[in-house]
C-alpha cells in the first residue's frame, strides 16, 4: 500500500509540474493585446442584453469620463451603443482625450442582433 501512495504521489507531483505558465511581464503582455470592449448603453438596455465580454459605461455618465482618465490611451477600445450615433460621439471624445486606437461597431448593438441573434445575451 505504501508503494502504492509513493507512485501515485510521483506521478501526481510530475503532472504538476508540468503546468504551463507564465510571468507577470508576459501576462502584462497578453493584457495589453486584448482590446477593451465597451457598451455606452445605459444601464437598463445593457441589462436588456449586450455582447458577450463588453463592459457598461454609460456615455452620458460620469463613470465614462472616470474610466477614460484612469486607462492607458495605447489600449485598443471599441465602443457601441444602440444604433452608432452616440458612439460617434465616444469616439470622439476619445480621440481628443489622446486614444489613438479607438474603434466603433458598425450599426451599433441593432446590426449586431440582427446579424448574430444566438449570441445576444451577456
């Protein structure tokens, strides 16, 4: 039996070890790639529904304006609202807040339904 717990523990402790992993300068790394996905959508229609991974910022609120002072502009930041009107506008303010890879969904979160239906739902 005790020959047994001493393999099994061997093998165990080999699977361990053989984990992938990654420093904090490489995760820092893959960070920075990921864009930033943002729904300026009020609150009630982003409860309604939004695309999978976006995060709610209200543009008419003051947590918008918050967060763009609190992020790197090299972060790459795509933005929708409803239709894409008010988006223009994020972009804008982003763009004279220094953002250079500032993006915007094409027909806002609509075109989106409209063109992806089963993956509507946060």
């Amino acid at each position: 039996m005790k020959q047994f717990i001493l393999i099994l523990s061997i093998i165990l402790s080999g699977f361990a070890a053989t984990a992938q992993q990654i420093d904090k300068k490489q995760l820092v790394q893959k960070l920075e790639k990921t864009p930033i996905l943002i729904d300026i959508r009020s609150t009630e229609e982003y409860k309604e529904g939004t695309i999978p991974g976006a995060m709610n910022l209200n543009f008419h609120e003051e947590e918008f304006k918050n967060f763009i002072m609190n992020i790197s502009k090299d972060k790459e930041i795509i933005v929708f609202c409803q239709t894409g009107f008010t988006s223009n506008e994020a972009i804008e303010r982003l763009k004279a807040e220094g953002f250079a890879n500032v993006t915007q969904l094409e027909g806002g979160y609509e075109k989106w339904i409209e063109e992806a239906p089963a993956v509507k739902q946060k």
